[in-house]
C-alpha cells in the first residue's frame, strides 16, 4: 500500500487526512502545531517530528497549507521536503495558493526529478469530512493518474485541468465567482428591504429562476439567520482574491468586479469582522443604506 507523508494538519488537512487512515492508507503527519500531530496520530498515522521524518519513506507527499510563502518554505528550505523526499515522490500541493508560485515549486521539483500536482478543494470543512471535496488538478497526466484513486479518497471529483498552475487558476476563477455572486446577492437583497419587501420572500420567489444559485442556497439562509459564523474566513477570502488579483496582472487580463469586492472585504477587515463568514459581505451594504436583512416574524 501508498506510504504518504501528509503536512499540514489544519481545519482542512486534519479530516482529509483521517479519511486517508479510513481507507487504509499508510500516513505519517506533521504539522508544526504539536496538537494536531498527536489527534490525527490517534487516528492510526505515524507522528512525524520534522517534514524529513514525514517524507523519507513516501512514495506521495500532501501539503494542505495556508498560502504560497508556506509552501514554499515546506518544499523548498534546508529542512523542506525537496532536501528529503526520494527521487520518483509524487508531490500533491492541496492548498490554495497562487499558479505563480505553485509553477516555481514545480520548476524546483523537477530539478530533483520529483512530480508535482496543485490539486486546491473546494467545499470547505464538511466536505473534507464527508470526503466529497471538489478537486482541481494541475499538471503531469502520468503523475495524477498515480494519485487518482488516493484522490477519490477525499473528493467526490477530481479533473485534471491542464499543466501545473491550472488547479489554482480553477481555484482563483472558483473564488472570484462565489465572491461576486455573493456581493450581487447583498447588494439586490438591501434593495428589497429598503424598497419594503420581505427579502426572504424575494429569496423564495427567485432561487428557481436563472438568478438561483449553489452560493444563493447557501449563503441567503445564514444571512436571514443573522449567522457569520465561518464556514469561509473573509480574510481567506482576502488572501485567494490577492492571489487572483495577482495571477491577472501577470496575464493582462483586467478583473475589475473582482478588485471592487476585494476593497469591500478590506473594509471588513478594518472594522474587525476578518474572522466572519463572507456572508458578512452584506454587512458592508447594510452599513451603507442602513437597513438589515433579516428573517421578518
Ligand atoms: P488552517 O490554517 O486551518 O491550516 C493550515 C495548517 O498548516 C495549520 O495547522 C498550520 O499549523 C500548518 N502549517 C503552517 N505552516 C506550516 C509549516 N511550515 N510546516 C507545517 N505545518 C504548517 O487552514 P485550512 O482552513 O486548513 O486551509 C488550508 C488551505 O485550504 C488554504 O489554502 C485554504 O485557503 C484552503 N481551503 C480552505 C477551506 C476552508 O473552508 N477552510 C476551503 C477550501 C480551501
């Protein structure tokens, strides 16, 4: 059976990597959070105390990181994976970080004749869970069909997009699209109610029509609550939008929507709502037109 080395023990990597115990997987984990290490440990994994002790005997590593400047240092310092993992290791990168850097690492990698994947998930805690992660895969074709079936142990679907980069540049047009779908969500919403209408009602009337959507379902609910509770961080979202941002001027391609929802975010952050859901999006127009959309009794 696979040996993986799994790095990155967080709100995503921890269940992620327990599904992979649950399929019989051999895994050992670290994280420089000591805790986490030792709760998945519990699971079945090894406890690996440094990223060499994670991958020396390896045949795939997966990082689940925050953003780029840690993948880099996990792959790319003295201690990091490049300087430990054998020679034909397949490197499968799952966290959300910017194509630029994911090609970087990739161009590092194969100097050491090490395959590299960025496969970043969407769906969030409960997917990882349940195991039924949307996977977005860059890279070599031979390379992802090794890992296909270790894959289909986290997600329900994993496309292989194009070359290395691709998954993230999935993940980043994913992210610009929930984003503004959630900005026109808010914006349409404190209308209704400043116009006098029931916007849960407006909500019923609609979600059938070419307006209703999956972010719709899932975020017009929480914000009738008046829950902000994560689920998805605005400032992960800030993060993944700076990425996108970013990967557009290196392409020339202008994404002014995308620019306008990110200075909204930035104010959110300012007023300390960083750790709220992107649901709190509508917080912004509700400040702005004074009014506040809510279950009406
Ligand atoms: P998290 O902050 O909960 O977990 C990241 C983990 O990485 C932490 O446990 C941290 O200790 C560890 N870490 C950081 N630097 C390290 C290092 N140098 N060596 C070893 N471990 C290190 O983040 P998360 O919510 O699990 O997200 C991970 C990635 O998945 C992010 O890129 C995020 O954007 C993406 N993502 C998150 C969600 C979500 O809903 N949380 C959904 C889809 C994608």
């Amino acid at each position: 059976m696979t040996q993986i080395g799994f790095i990155g023990l967080g709100i995503m990597g921890k269940p992620m990597a327990k599904n992979l115990l649950k399929a019989g997987y051999g895994l050992a984990v670290y994280d420089v959070a000591e805790s986490a290490v030792q709760e998945v440990a519990k699971c079945g994994a090894r406890a690996a105390d440094s990223i060499a002790d994670a991958v020396k005997d390896a045949q795939v590593v997966i990082t689940m990181l925050p953003n780029s400047p840690h993948v880099k240092t996990v792959m790319l310092s003295e201690e990091g994976v490049l300087a430990h993992a054998k020679e034909g290791t397949i490197v499968v990168d799952m966290s959300s970080i910017s194509p630029i850097a994911s090609k970087e690492v990739a161009q590092e990698c194969t100097k050491k004749k090490i395959a590299f994947l960025d496969a970043p998930v969407s769906g969030g805690e409960p997917k990882a869970v349940e195991g039924t992660l949307a996977i977005m895969v860059g890279g070599d074709a031979d390379a992802f069909e090794k890992v296909h079936d270790i894959l289909l142990k986290m997600g329900s679907s994993a496309v292989l997009v194009g070359e290395v980069g691709s998954g993230n540049v999935t993940k980043l047009a994913n992210q610009i699209i929930v984003a503004l779908n959630i900005a026109a969500m808010s914006e349409a919403m404190v209308l209704a109610k400043k116009s006098g209408v029931d916007p849960e009602k407006v909500y019923h009337a609609i979600r059938g029509g070419l307006a209703g959507s999956t972010v719709l379902d899932a975020k017009m609910p929480m914000v009738l609550d008046g829950n902000f509770n994560p689920g998805f961080r605005i400032e992960l979202h800030i993060k993944d939008l700076q990425n996108a941002l970013d990967c557009a001027h290196s392409v020339n391609s202008p994404i002014p929507l995308t620019a306008e929802v990110m200075e909204i975010m930035q104010g959110l952050r300012a007023a300390g709502m960083q750790a709220n859901d992107h649901d709190a999006i509508i917080r912004h127009y509700e400040t702005l037109a004074g009014v506040q959309v809510r279950r009406e009794d």
